[in-house]
C-alpha cells in the first residue's frame, strides 16, 4: 500500500492541468491565451510614446547582464565586499549558461513575429525563446540581490520591468518570461541555500 506521501503526489495535478479543467481547455490553449493577452497589452502599450521609450531601454539594460553587473557593484560597495560581488557575478554566469545553452537548446521555441519594425534601437538576438533570459537573470539578481538590503524594491521593480519589457518589443512570448521569472526564483532561491550552508560550515571551529 503507498504511504501518504505518494498518494499526495498521486492528486496533486500540475498547475496547466488544474487551470485546463477549470477553463475547459488543454494547457496549450491556456498558453496560447495568456501569449495573446500578453501580447494584446504589449501593443496597447506601444501606443504611449514615454513607456514605449522606456520599456526599450530596460530591455537594453537588460541584454548580456549588464544591468546586473552594474546592480552587483552597487551592492557589494554596500556591503564592502569584493567577494560579494564575485559571488552574484558567479551566480548571474551559471543560471545563464543553464538557459541559454541548456533549457533553450532543449526547448527551441521560435520567438514571436508580432512585431516587425522598431522606432527604437534594438538587438535582435538570434536564440530561441523558450525560456526568457532576460527575466531569468532579473529574477535571479532581483532575489540575491534583495537579501538583507533596503534596496530590495529597486531590483525587484527592475527585474519585473526587464521582463515586461521582452514582451512589450516582441522579442517573447509572454509565457517565455513567466517561465523565466520562475526559473530565476528557484536559481536564486538554490543559490541562498547553498550561500548559507557554505557560511554555516566555515564559521564551525
């Protein structure tokens, strides 16, 4: 007889299950619809010439990590630690490498082709889309980053932006950034962890 804890996992269904049963729709649809809103809102927004502006430069911000680099310096001479800034650096090079040359082969998702002509520089990247890099990174630097800091709500507010951002100038679905976003959240999460744990053994006599 199963002990508890796998009949648990037995009815626990996956959150695009749960929501295709409420809706009455397969998970593909339920993405296919959050991807379409998602869109439908990037284009409204095209239309207010200051956060169109705006949403480009955050995806600017946003291409290579360089944002991050930059966020990183500005905490580790907070806290006045070279190895701090060391650290996140290491951490923001792994989770990316983990995307874009693990999950993106993988999953080789087009981007989207909604939009097709741009008012505002832009670098077009060549990859696949599945998941967004960009949120990925966001959310990983955005939760090491916020860690015993009072300038959590900047790296939070920015690593939403960044992602929005993706969307709004067509470079992702918006499903790319929400699996992005929760990619880095659970890097970043993996990554507190293990920061803890190598304190919590180098401090023992």
């Amino acid at each position: 007889m199963p002990g508890r804890a796998a009949q648990r996992r037995a009815v626990r269904p996956d959150a695009l299950r749960v929501g295709a049963q409420l809706f009455g729709v397969s998970p593909a649809e339920l993405v296919e619809r959050f991807d379409d809103r998602a869109a439908a809102l990037a284009l409204r927004a095209r239309h207010l010439p200051p956060l169109d502006r705006a949403m480009y430069v955050l995806s600017s911000c946003g291409d290579d990590g360089r944002i991050w680099f930059a966020a990183a310096a500005v905490e580790a001479a907070r806290v006045r630690s070279l190895r701090r800034f060391l650290t996140l650096v290491g951490w923001l090079g792994l989770e990316s490498a983990v995307v874009n040359l693990g999950m993106k082969r993988v999953a080789r998702r087009p981007r989207p082709d909604v939009i097709t002509e741009h008012e505002h520089w832009l670098r077009i990247p060549t990859d696949t889309s599945f998941p967004s890099g960009h949120a990925a990174s966001s959310a990983l630097m955005a939760v090491l980053l916020s860690e015993d800091s009072p300038l959590a709500p900047l790296w939070i507010g920015l690593a939403a932006g960044i992602g929005a951002s993706r969307v709004h100038v067509g470079m992702h679905h918006g499903s790319d950034v929400a699996a992005g976003w929760g990619v880095g959240v659970a890097f970043g999460l993996v990554a507190r962890r293990a920061e803890a744990s190598l304190r919590r053994s180098t401090a023992r006599p």
